[in-house]
C-alpha cells in the first residue's frame, strides 16, 4: 500500500507541475499573440512589366474605339437619323 500511496503522490505533484506550466504558456501565448509583422520599408519593387492579358486588353480597347467611330461614320450618312427612316 505504501508503494501505492507515494505512486499517487508523485502523480498528483505531477499534475500540479503540469497544469502549472499550461498556465504560464496560456500567459505567454497571449502576450506574444498582439505582436504583429511591420512591413519592410526598405524593399524597392519594380514595376510589374506587361504581359499578354494587358496587350489584349489594349487591342480590345482600341477594336472597340474603332468600332465606335465606324458607327458614328455610318450614323452621319444618315444626317444621325436613328430610326433611319430614308434607308427603307
């Protein structure tokens, strides 16, 4: 019994070290938890160069200017009539 008796002991003071060293962490986890990352200021980033997507979207731009100046030729044949009652 007395093996048994001292075993308990041992666990118990075991069990307290234990739960005392999850408290502390808790409390360091938390002080440290605030602390974010600051951004570099230093860093120097150049200027992203333009790739294939920004070139279609220029051509597309420019389709579509081009496409609104045609119109607007086509509306003036018609003196900007735009029910284009003398075409019938």
């Amino acid at each position: 019994m007395s093996q048994l008796d001292s075993k308990s002991a041992d666990d118990e003071e075991f069990v307290d070290n234990l739960e005392e060293s999850v408290v502390e962490a808790e409390e360091t986890d938390e002080a440290e938890e605030p602390k974010t990352k600051k951004p570099r200021r230093n860093v120097v980033l150049e200027k992203p160069r333009a790739n294939v997507y920004t070139v279609m979207l220029l051509a597309s731009f420019f389709a579509i200017v081009l496409g609104c100046l045609c119109l607007y030729g086509e509306m003036q044949q018609y003196g900007m009539d735009r029910s284009a009652r003398s075409a019938k």
